[in-house]
C-alpha cells in the first residue's frame, strides 16, 4: 500500500471514529471541553470569520483541511463558536463526497 494510501485508509479510520464519538456525545448530552486559552486565540487569529463566511473558507481551504477539530471544543466567542461548527459541519459533508 502506497504511503498516500495508508495516510487516506488512517485519515478516514479517525474520521469514522470522531463521528461515532460526537454522535454518541449528542445523544448522552456531554458537553464539549473549553477550548484553552492558546487554542481560543489561535481561532482568531487565524480564521476570518468575522470576513468570510464558512462556505467560502471550506470552498478555498478544504483539501489542507483534513483533521479539523476546532469544531470539538467550546468557545466563549458566540460568533466564532458558530462559524467554527458551520465549517466543521461543511467539512464532513466535503469528506463525504467521491473524489474529494
């Protein structure tokens, strides 16, 4: 198996697996860890959600965007929080797709 390949097969593993953990969060209701203070800033300081709305960073970023999990933790920012969840949410849906 090709060292691309095996990356794609572990990738897709994890993938599988975070979304049985987030499923079964939702459903038993526990709530999402804070994010910590270096993670928080870093959101900000890197993604434009204050610019650009979550469809048009998922349109341009998505292929480098394989293991996003700012979307697993809390954020005290509403608008942030939001933004951060709508592109995790558009993420899977581009994970789902054939020939990504």
């Amino acid at each position: 198996m090709s060292r691309v390949r095996r990356l794609d097969v572990l990738t897709n593993r994890w993938r599988a697996r975070r979304a049985l953990r987030r499923e079964a969060d939702g459903r038993t209701g526990v709530a999402r860890e804070p994010a910590d203070s270096e993670r928080l800033e870093r959101a900000r300081r890197v993604f434009p959600y204050r610019a650009v709305s979550a469809a048009e960073y998922v349109e341009q970023h998505a292929s480098g965007m394989t293991a996003y999990t700012y979307d697993d933790y809390s954020y005290p920012d509403p608008e942030l929080q939001t933004w951060l969840d709508e592109v995790g949410r558009l993420l899977r849906l581009h994970s789902d797709e054939p020939d990504r």
